[in-house]
C-alpha cells in the first residue's frame, strides 16, 4: 500500500513543505512501499497557474520520486458526488451507531446549512492553538426543530452549504481515538472538539475535509504523513471515513482487493485504517508559522542562488532529526537516497517540539 504527496498548487513550494514531504517519502520508502502524488487543486479560487508543474519539477530534482501519473483533484468531481450521496443516505444513527431507537425523525447525516461566515464567528470560539472552529450547531437545531423552515428555504433557493452531522452527545461513540507515529495517542471528541463540518461549500465546492478522505480510499492510501496543525482533522477524517465505509462507499482500493495475491505481505494498516503521522511545524524566527509569502525561503529562490538538492535535503532531514540533536549538530548535506539510511521514526519523536529556522543560519548555510 502507498502513501502520497498531495500538494495544494496555490504557490511556489518552501522549506516547510519540502520537510513534510521528505517525511511523507521517507515513511513509505522505508517500507518498501509506493508513494502516490496527488494535485489538490479542488480549491480552484486558490490555483496559481503553472505551480503544479513547478511543484513537480522540484520534487524530482531533489530525488523525490512517485509512482504512476498525478492525480488531480479538479478531475475527480463524479467520485466526490458519489461518496456524498452515499452519505446523504444515512442518519446520524446510522454513522455512529447510537443506541438511540432509530426513528423517521432522526438527524440527517447530511443536512444544509444557511448560516453565513459571520454569523458562525459571531456564535463559536476557535479552539486553542490550531483555528478549528466549532460550528454551534444553529442549522442542526432548525432541521430538528422545524424541518418544515428548513425544506421552505431550500425550496426558495436560500445559498446554503452541506454540513456532515457528528454525535450531538459525548459517548463512546462519540470519541475518536487513533496512534500517531510522533504524538502518541490521540483522542478527541466530535461533538466537543469537532462539531458538524462542511463538506460541500455553498459556491459548490466540496470541501478538503471530504475529497482528502474519499482521495485515499479510492488511492489505497495508507500511509498519511503530513503537519500536526491537522491532528484535530485527523479525527474529523476518521469520522468521515467510518461514515463513508458504513454507507458502503466503494473505493477504488476496495474493489481490487480480491486481486491480491496470497503472497502479498500482511501490514497492520490500510486505507480504511491507515499509519498516522504528524510532524511538528516548522517556524519563522518569531515563532510564526512559515508561509508562502516568507519568498527567501521558497524553492525558486533557492535554486535561482543556485543551492544543490543535496543542500535542500540535508535541511529537511536535520529539521526532521535525521542527523543527530539539532542543538547540537548543524545541518549537512545530504541526497534522499543517503536520508534514506538515516531514516527512523524514532528519530523524529526525540524532539516533537516545533522546529525554529533561524534566517541568519538558514542563510549562512545556504550560502545566500
């Protein structure tokens, strides 16, 4: 089974993309498995023309290879269509397995949504330290309440998004536990920590929460690597996936199975249960969040200095931990083959701490 790049094409890739890349590469390289690449350009306001390209040009010339064709989001709007009906086919009963006596009056798994963006902030807080944002539950309340209200709305057009429904009450159907390779285990409570989740925009674009799930089920997909900013998603994916398995979503993954050999290694993991990890963010020297508009930082203006891959490479795996206590060692270069040996998740759980980048040293190293 493969992990996967899945790049938004929405700029030039920097330093902190490439460090969660390479852990994607190494993770599934180390196993001896594929690695899929995978252009999540869903969002397509975000596109910037030409990135895709330049995205892929960057991960072959630091030796960052994948398996068969890219996929691409913008592609795939029949199979996001497909897994949302299987969706809109159950109940909120139905999903979480509620002891509740099932009834025609249950809560929709699926259901709409007319509230604006101001009046969610005006009504939740985000929660600490990640921006996740609780929906209050306003639209849940009215198709509860008065369906009628509800059915009048859409019948008069009313812009709405689709919202996926979570238990209302915490229980043990409520909480999603899973392990991740760097943070231990995790639990977290949908009602509480997650509340219902958009997965359909009212402009009509299906959300990143959705296709990103529906994405690596089809893909076979189970190996996730990615930054730890989405360890709270993770637990609202897991809801998703559950809810797609039990509306009897058939991935693409799913249907092949019967034509695996007997001989094929066994693995813990697979796309409906898949290896978790999610590496510490890599920071500006004031302790922000790197981002596209840091430019000196960014591949382009990397290579146009004329810095080799092995440079770019050695970073990412001294970011990772790959090459001894980064308070002690300063960063060499190194290819993604020579990472490659190096590469132990052991390593990168030594130091889960976010990772600080001094510009002076990131300069001085880099020789800019």
């Amino acid at each position: 089974m493969p992990g996967r790049f899945a790049p938004t094409p929405s700029g030039r890739m920097h330093i902190g993309n490439i460090y969660a890349m390479l852990g994607a590469w190494l993770s599934a390289r180390s196993r001896g498995d594929g690695m899929l690449l995978r252009i999540e350009d869903i969002d397509e306001p975000r596109v910037v023309p030409g990135a895709a390209e330049l995205m892929m040009d960057d991960l072959r010339w630091l030796g960052l290879d994948w398996d068969g064709e890219p996929v691409y989001q913008s592609a795939r709007h029949g199979l996001y269509e497909e897994a949302l009906r299987c969706l809109e086919r159950l109940t909120v009963d139905d999903a979480y397995g509620s002891a509740k006596a099932r009834n025609s009056a249950s809560i929709p798994l699926i259901y709409p949504c007319f509230c604006s963006r101001a009046d969610i902030r005006a009504a939740s807080a985000p929660q600490e330290g990640d921006r996740f944002m609780v929906y209050p539950g306003t639209c849940r309340r009215l198709i509860a309440n008065d369906p009628d209200a509800t059915r009048q709305r859409l019948e008069n057009g009313d812009r709405h998004s689709l919202r996926i429904a979570m238990p209302e009450k915490a229980s043990h159907n409520s909480t999603i536990h899973f392990d991740d390779e760097v943070f231990a285990r995790q639990e977290f409570s949908l009602p509480q920590d997650i509340g219902d989740t958009i997965v359909r925009r009212a402009d009509g674009l299906f959300s990143y929460q959705l296709v990103v799930v529906v994405d690596d089920l089809d893909m076979g997909v189970d190996d996730i690597v990615r930054g730890r900013d989405l360890l709270r998603s993770n637990a609202l994916q897991i809801a998703i996936r559950t809810a797609l398995i039990a509306a009897g979503f058939q991935s693409h993954a799913a249907r092949t199975t019967a034509t695996r050999t007997a001989t094929t290694p066994q693995s813990p993991y697979s796309p409906e249960n898949p290896h978790y990890a999610h590496l510490p963010l890599i920071d500006n020297a004031e302790g922000r969040r790197l981002a596209k508009r840091e430019r000196s930082l960014d591949m382009g203006v990397l290579r146009a200095h004329g810095v080799s891959p092995e440079q770019v490479v050695g970073y990412c795996a001294w970011l990772l931990g790959l090459q001894g206590d980064r308070s002690c060692t300063a960063p060499r270069p190194m290819s993604a083959a020579e990472a490659l040996q190096e590469f132990d998740w052991s390593n990168v759980r030594v130091d889960t701490a976010d990772r600080s980048i001094s510009q002076d040293d990131f300069d001085a190293y880099f020789g800019l």
